[in-house]
C-alpha cells in the first residue's frame, strides 16, 4: 500500500480494538521469528507460505471458553461442542471485523481460522492427522500470550488453555510482543491432562495426534466416511434403511448444520488444567478425575524419574522453545 493511504497505528491501537470487539486476549508476534523457528522444519506451515505482502506481523486473538460448559465433565457432551462452536464463531466474526478495521487503517490483512487446514496435503485417508496451515499455539507463544504444556496445547495466565484462537496476518509497523521464558506448565508432576484424557493419547510432551483426533472431532470428516461406507457395505436393504435413521446418523448430521462435533469435541485436557486465573472458579467440579488410573500414574512416575535423572524426551527438546525453562528442572541441554 502506498503510505500516503495509511494512518499511524500502534500496537495498544490494535490490542484496544480487540478490546472493543469482545476477545480476551490479544499478541503481535514478529513474522520473522515465525518463518525463522517453525514447530515442524519439514511442514514449516509459515506466515510466508500463506502471503508475500501481508505477513510482515501476525496478530493472535483468543476468546475464553465459558465456565458452565467447562463444568460439563463428559467428554462427549454435545451442549458443550455447541457452546464452544458458537465461541469460536463469536471469535472468527471478532477476526473479520479486525480486519476490515486493519484496512480501513490503510493495511491490508487475512484471517487465519484455528480450522483451516491446507486441502492439498490431504492424500484420500479421512484418518490422516491434517495440522492447521498454520500452528496457532506456537504463534500464541511468539506473541507473549502463554507456552506450550505436557500436550503440547497452550496455557495462558489468565485462562490456562480453556481459550480459543485466531490470527490476523497483516503488514502494519507495529511493536511486536516477546514470549514468555519461564514455562506455566508443571509437566508431569502435574500430568492431569494426561490423567483425564478418555483415549489416553497424550505422551511425554508430545500427544498421538490422530488418535487425539477421533476425540477432538467424533463427528467428522472419519466418522462420516466410515458411517458411509458401512451403509454401501451393508447387503440389508432394511438394515441400511436403519443406518440411515440410527443415532449416528442424526448426530453427523447436527454436526454437519453446525459444526459441532467436527470443529468442536473433546478439550477434557483443557477443562482440567490447573494454570489460570480462572481455574479457582472452576476447581470444585474438576477436581476427580474419573478417567485416572494406576496405570497412567505409573507412567507419570516414570517421566518424573526420567527427568530428575536429567533425560527429557525429543518431543521435549524439540518444542523447549515454546515450552520455556521450568524453575525446578535441571534439564539436559540438547
């Protein structure tokens, strides 16, 4: 754009607006440092791969998730993925109109959704693990919002993880935030996001992403083709007129009008962490875990031994830019 085109912006004048619009937090993170450490150097998934003009700082927005449906304590109640999905559209609806303010301002800007993924990496398999086209927990730490936890999802002062987010990419010359250096995370010596998770899929800092994902979208893109070609594969004619009016049915079909289901799911990790300002409110319904078992405590024992020992996992290592220094770990330098 032609500066002549473009008003005096600061970075308190974008963070007000964000104010303005409803959301509860708001960091500039310097695209730079995005292109520079990507999570994963072999699907980078940078600010650079989404626009050569636009991307210069990437603005990163969340809402809080509401306390009632933080109380549901089912993984799969589907009141819960419909308040959560009306969040996140409370939040895109936030995004677009950052936008269009951005531009006003004379800076033109894309939104980046938390569900948007690039449709060219999928290969035929609905099973596949797809990440976002870009990983927005990473850019929430680069803007100063939180760092990453044992499930590698992000944890902010204010909230812990029960947030969601969304980024605007846009060229405007404004101050960038830093990160936070020292981790919120107690890693396993805390370990109820490990504890209370119902498919049991997260590792030593690090998560089975795919098998999370039959959790976090029980109604999407796998279970609608699986449901289908059950149906296809049943020779019954009366049968697969059964299937077609079962409950599964019903239920991708809801997901289908609205969502829920399919961008929204299980967050029970997100429910039970103790980091954030909120949690003392929340704390008295989420106190037992019902899905903790010996067997898993065994397994936090053991990544406990491990790292007083000195040796932390790859996935560790790899993600320590985001994760932060703990104050009481003497953690083995890679």
């Amino acid at each position: 754009m032609v500066a002549v085109f473009q008003n005096p912006i600061t970075a308190a004048d974008i963070k007000g607006k964000t104010r303005d619009l409803g959301l509860d937090l708001a960091g500039i993170a310097d695209a730079a440092l995005l292109n520079q450490f990507p999570p994963d150097p072999d699907d980078p998934r940078r600010p650079a791969d989404i626009s050569d003009y636009d991307a210069d700082r990437v603005i990163v927005i969340g809402k809080r998730l509401n306390m009632g449906a933080t109380r549901l304590t089912r993984w799969d109640e589907r009141h819960k993925y419909y308040n959560d999905e009306l969040t996140l559209t409370v939040l895109e609806e936030a995004a677009l109109e950052l936008v269009l303010w951005l531009e006003d301002q004379g800076y033109p800007a894309l939104m980046v959704p938390p569900t948007h993924t690039d449709p060219w990496a999928y290969q035929g398999d609905p099973k596949a693990h797809l990440h976002t086209i870009l990983s927005l927990p990473h850019a929430a730490v680069e803007a100063g919002l939180g760092t990453l936890g044992l499930n590698q999802q992000l944890l902010t002062p204010e909230f812990g993880p029960r947030v969601v987010l969304g980024a605007v990419l846009t060229s405007a010359p404004v101050e960038p935030d830093r990160k936070l250096e020292t981790a919120l995370c107690k890693g396993p010596e805390c370990g109820r996001c490990l504890q209370s998770c119902p498919g049991d899929v997260i590792r030593h800092w690090d998560r089975d992403w795919v098998a999370c994902d039959r959790y976090k979208s029980p109604h999407g893109f796998a279970a609608l083709t699986e449901h289908v070609e059950k149906i296809i594969d049943e020779p019954d004619n009366e049968k697969k007129k059964a299937m077609l009016r079962s409950e599964d049915q019903f239920y991708i079909w809801q997901s289908i009008l609205r969502g829920s289901g399919v961008v929204t799911g299980c967050r029970r990790c997100q429910d039970v962490c103790p980091v954030g300002e909120d949690y003392d409110a929340l704390n008295n319904a989420l106190d037992d875990i019902a899905e903790a078992n010996t067997e898993k405590t065994a397994r936090l024992a053991d990544y406990i031994k491990a790292e007083n020992a000195g040796n932390f996992p790859d996935a560790y290592r790899q993600a320590s830019r985001w994760i932060g220094k703990p104050d009481d770990k003497s953690e083995t330098k890679p």
